[in-house]
C-alpha cells in the first residue's frame, strides 16, 4: 500500500513522550501542508531498536538532545533531507549522512543580528568588568569602582580578533567599528577579499592568537575545530586578553580555560556557550568575577524560534518537491541526489559549517 502522504519525522527521547509533554508544530505545519505533508512524533530510546517508521519516513527535524549519528542515519532508508533550526549542526553526523546521501540544511541567516548584539554585550560587558560592578553597589562599596576600572584600558583602539568569518562574525564587525576597535580575523575557508571588504585584516592564527585583546570565536563545532582553543592557545594570548563565545562550548577546553583565568594567562571571558550545558553547579567559572555566562541565549528574541522554524519548514518542502534547499551544509552530494538546483542561497565560503 503506497503512502498518502510525506512524513516529516521529529525524535525526542522515550521518556519524554511518557511524560505525555505536549509539542505544538503549527508552524511547521503550514509549510509542510503545502505539499501534503505531515507530522510523525517518534520516541527514541537509546537500548532499544528504532521504531519501524524511522525507515519510511521522507524528512528528519533534528531536535535535541537525539544525536543523529551513523546508527540512525543507517535506519533512515527513505529519507531525503535533514533539515536544523540552527547555525550549528554538530547534532548531526554530517559525513555519514552524506555517505547515505541525505541532504542536511541548517538556518545560517536567521538570528545572525541578535547573537551578534549579544556578543557585543558580552564584549561590553567584560571590558567594564560590569559583574564586579554590580556587586560592589549590591555591597555598599560606592567609591572603589572607579580606581578598579583605572586598571584597565579603554575598547578605542584595541584589537578585536576573530575565529571565523562568516555571518555572524560580519555583523560583530559592523558594531565593533562603532566602538574603535582594530579589526582581524582567521578564517581558512572565506576569501581575503570577504574581509578586507569589511575592513578587517586577515591574519594567521598565531598572529590571530598574539595580538588580540578580545578574542571572540565564531566558527562551528565540527573535528577540525573541536577544542580548538586550549592549553597551548592560551599560552599564545596576551595577559590582558578577554575570551569571548558565542558559538559553541566545544571549541574551547575548559579546563585549559579554568587554568588560564586562575593563572592569569588572560585576562577575562564572556561566555554564551559552554563544553558542558547544563553545566554543573560546582563550575569553577561561576566563582570567578571576571567571567560572565549567560545560558546558550545569544540567539534568543522573540522572532528566533517562529523564523528558524519556518525556515526548517520551507527546506523540508524544497527538497521534498525536487528542489534544492536553500543552505546546505553537505553542498558536495549534490551531483549525487535527484535535486533540481534552481537558485541555492549563497553561503560565501566552503561548506557551509
């Protein structure tokens, strides 16, 4: 017996669904019903085999915490596209499903803006030591803020440097010239023109490393970047120099991150994202006064989840209609896949990841 309609699967562990949590997919949905697609809730538990929809199922939401590593991937025989509500897809095992010749899509433009406004408060907020501001009010110790902050020089005229080039990482730029900071940046997979067009200097990681006084990082987790910020990174650093993340924990070894603060190899952090979320409450970060985190919000307003969704919607329906999303992160199956490629979205630099 054919199947009537698509189905577009989303997994969440066992145990939520026996917790009966209610899950709301309206608008998913209203791009979905356009090609008559619908909605298939699969609960997953890792000590059991998959339920046998998984291998019918047309399309895939990832949705946390399910890694959809080689295993899964394995038992998805009829799947044409994976499709991320975020920038990020390190929820999703790229190359195996390559290898199966599973498209993966992910939302690279959707809340650039607002985790780019979020890096600038954690920039901000770190240079102005604004945590140990706050409790000195909280203390009654009015007039030792100012001598404290004598301590430290003003943002005009010092360098902001930064891992990765891409969307988000364009939009810090745009604010950082408003507040005089010098501009550089690595990034192997984005052309020098790209930053030189935005008056950023391309350099080296060492050089990246050597002169930044605030270091912010916007690459994505993947096996080249995966604690790519540790022990002998934060020997590189300058005394004075402030960690910013905004991307993800992984990249960044947070011991070596612990050691570097206590020891004083930098000066600071900002922190949006860490190796470990939810982190444990006994995290020596959270004793320090010259780190700030906030929890994996940079992306969040009010607009962020009904846009990313849509979006996750409208790749679903592309590529299920025989067209081509309009970001992929996998661009190098597409000789391989029956898509038609009628005008995909610019990514600007190599794999889009």
């Amino acid at each position: 017996m054919l199947k009537q309609k698509k189905m577009v699967g989303v997994m969440y562990p066992k145990t939520r669904f026996e917790a009966k949590e209610e899950k709301e997919y309206s608008i998913e949905l209203e791009v979905l019903k356009t090609i008559g697609a619908e909605i298939v809730e699969i609960p997953i538990s890792q000590d059991e085999e998959y339920p046998e929809i998984v291998a019918e199922i047309d399309a895939l939401i990832a949705a946390w915490p399910i890694f959809i590593g080689k295993k899964l991937i394995s038992s998805l025989k009829n799947c044409v596209v994976i499709a991320n509500g975020s920038v990020g897809v390190d929820m999703v095992d790229v190359e195996e499903a390559s290898k199966a010749g599973i498209v993966v899509t992910n939302v690279p433009d959707v809340f650039i803006e607002e985790t780019a406004d979020h890096t600038m408060m954690l920039l901000l907020a770190t240079s102005r030591r604004v945590t140990m501001m706050d409790k000195m009010v909280r203390k009654g110790e009015w007039k030792i803020g100012r001598p404290v902050l004598t301590e430290f020089p003003r943002l005009w005229g010092q360098t902001l440097g930064l891992l990765g080039f891409g969307n988000i990482a364009t939009a810090v730029v745009r604010r950082a010239k408003g507040f005089g900071l010098n501009l550089i940046a690595c990034d192997p997979y984005v052309s020098e023109l790209k930053m030189t067009g935005e008056g950023v200097e391309p350099v080296s990681m060492k050089e990246l490393l050597e002169r930044s006084d605030y270091l912010s990082l916007h690459t994505s987790l993947n096996s080249e970047t995966k604690l790519i910020i540790s022990h002998s990174q934060f020997k590189k650093m300058r005394k004075n120099a402030v960690l910013i993340n905004c991307s993800r924990g992984g990249l960044v070894d947070e011991n070596a991150l612990i050691n570097a603060l206590q020891n004083g190899e930098i000066a600071a952090a900002g922190l949006d994202v860490l190796e470990k979320e939810p982190p444990e409450l006994d995290n020596p970060l959270f004793k320090m006064e010259n780190v700030i985190i906030t929890p994996h919000a940079a992306s969040g307003t009010s607009r962020m989840r009904p846009a990313s969704r849509s979006r996750v919607g409208n790749e679903i329906v592309l590529a299920l209609s025989g067209k081509w999303p309009m970001s992929i992160v996998n661009p190098s199956i597409m000789p391989k896949v029956p898509l038609e490629r009628w005008q995909p979205y610019p990514m600007g630099r190599g794999p889009n990841r």
